[in-house]
C-alpha cells in the first residue's frame, strides 16, 4: 500500500537581509494509512516549516518551496493552484497549531469557528453544521452544549481550547492531520489527556497523524516512526521502539540524555548537548553537527554525511556509518 503522505527532497527556504536561510533542507518523510509519524528536535530545526510547507501556507515573501515533491495520494500538493489546496485545506488536509489562544480567533464563538469549516467544505446547512459542532464537542470531551459552542476563546482553559483547536480540524474527517506542539504549555494532566485524545480520534475515524513535538515522552505514546531533524535536515528516521532501544546519531543520543528518566538512572543531573544550533544563515561545512558533537572526525569537517540505511528501517545521518 502506498503511503498517504510521501515528501520528497523538501526544500524551503527564507531570504533574509542577512542571507538565505535554510529551513528545510531536502528532508524525505512519508506517512502510512493510519499511522502517526513523530518528527522531533530542538526549536528552530525546521519542524513547524516543514508542516506549514504540507500545508502550502509559507508567507511568500520571504519564504518559498524551492524543491522537493509533496505527493498527497499520489498528487503533488506543488503543483495544485491556490484555490485547489483551500479546498483541500480542512477537508482532507487539517492542522492543529501552535498556541491555540493565538491560533483561534478571538472576536468569534468557538462555535462560529467550528461550523464555518464544515459549512465551507461540505456545504451545510446552519443547523446540520451545529449538530456537526455538538458531535464534535462530545468526541473531544467538551460539554457539546449550546453554551459551549457561544463561549469564546479567552472564557476557556488553556485545555479546552486545545480541544476546540482539534475538533475544528476533524470536524471533517480529514485523511491526514499535522498536529504541531499539540502539548505545549499543558500541565502534565492535559498533556496526558490530549495525548489519549489523539490516539482514540485516530483509531475512531482513521486519520493520519504527523505529530511535531520536542517531547520524547509524548512521541513514545502516540507514534510508530519518528524523525528527529537539526537545521533543516533529517539526521535520524526510524520505528520508535528501535530508536529508543539503540539511538544511533550523537543528536538523538544526547536529546535521550537530556530527559529527566535517564537522568535519574544515572547520577540524577540532567544531562545537556554542548553548545548551541548553529545559525543558520552561517551553517559550517561539512556536518551541521559536528561543532557539538563527541563523535566528531576529521571528515565531518570537509563533507556533509548523507542520510544512509544503517539497518532495516533505521537510517541516520552520520559519518560514523557510513
């Protein structure tokens, strides 16, 4: 079966007073029928980038795609018009941002936002676009009370506005969902019950899921493959079980490292990645890495590693297995 999301050499990149910035930087990922993929790393690796190029939503200027293929059911999202991707937008492709209070609109009713999606896609009339929203409020595990659906979005919890965030972009039933940082800034109780959301709503409806997050906990829960990207690039790609029974890259080692179940298994200090991501707009030669990394060698100065199969399924991004 061929995958419903297959990015291909993925190029985005932003022109700056300073120079061009890289963003994304030939990054190949693809997504199963019912599966969740997990891409994972520090901020500013090109995670968000890479979701919002899917989506076609790159401010243009300054940024653009310059490269890549981003087959969606076999079709090149590159290739489609604007008005094409707005009619896939919602309906077979959603997105849950980052900071839903930003996200979501605040002179509008949850309500409103959630029935608008549903009345522009499917054409519904007012009153099935609000048994549509209640249907969706109690799939979330809100309230799906009138009272719910005229509240607004500072007169909610931080939490329920998540929810809100994930029944707009399921209200329909869309094919593939990119969840960005769907956890972030949650207390650990929400996290954990917006983590169990997610994992029901894909089994209940199907959907596929790219889940962006910088959480290794929250990737251990709810996806089958993860990436893990620095500067733009993928540097390790792989099953879950198998990246956190044998970690192959120095990277993904040293995000291990850094969370606090290994620091406790050892002498119970975190451990932290020397230095610092490396500016874009001056990346060093050779490996993006190598600045910061205990496994350095000569050669990761002079040329960029490629991404090569190190085992079945398991690829990485490092001299080291060339």
């Amino acid at each position: 079966m061929s995958p419903i999301l297959d990015v291909q050499g993925l190029k985005t990149h932003f022109a700056t007073r300073n120079g061009t910035v890289k963003a994304v930087d030939g990054v190949d990922i693809s997504v199963d029928r019912g599966d969740t993929l997990g891409i994972v790393g520090e901020s500013g690796c090109g995670k968000t980038v890479l979701a919002l190029s899917i989506m076609r939503l790159i401010p243009t200027p300054p940024g653009r795609i310059v490269g890549g293929k981003i087959l969606f059911k076999g079709v090149d999202l590159l290739t489609l018009s604007e008005q094409e991707m707005r009619g896939l937008r919602g309906s077979d492709i959603s997105m849950i941002f980052q900071e839903p209070m930003n996200s979501l609109n605040p002179v509008l009713k949850v309500g409103d936002q959630i029935t608008e999606v549903v009345r522009l896609h499917e054409g519904l009339s007012e009153a099935q676009a609000r048994d549509r929203a209640l249907d969706m409020l109690r799939l979330v595990g809100l309230s799906p009370t009138s009272a719910t659906l005229r509240s607004y979005p500072h007169q909610m919890s931080g939490g329920m506005r998540q929810r809100i965030m994930i029944a707009m972009a399921l209200v329909c039933n869309p094919e593939l969902m990119l969840a960005d940082e769907p956890t972030t800034a949650l207390d650990v109780t929400i996290q954990a019950q917006i983590i169990d959301l997610i994992n029901k709503l894909k089994d209940e409806v199907g959907t596929s899921v790219i889940l962006i997050t910088h959480d290794l906990g929250v990737v251990a829960q709810t996806a089958r493959n993860v990436a893990v990207m620095y500067t733009g690039k993928v540097v390790e790609h792989s099953g879950v079980l198998d990246l956190f029974a044998a970690p192959l890259h120095p990277y993904t080692r040293g995000l291990m490292e850094s969370t606090p179940k290994r620091a406790a298994k050892k002498d119970g200090y975190l451990a932290a990645i020397p230095g610092s991501v490396p500016n874009l707009y001056e990346l060093p030669s050779g490996c993006s890495f190598r600045n910061r990394c205990p496994d350095v060698m000569d050669i990761c100065a002079q040329e960029e590693p490629r991404l090569v199969e190190h085992a079945p399924g398991h690829q990485v991004r490092c001299w080291k297995y060339e």
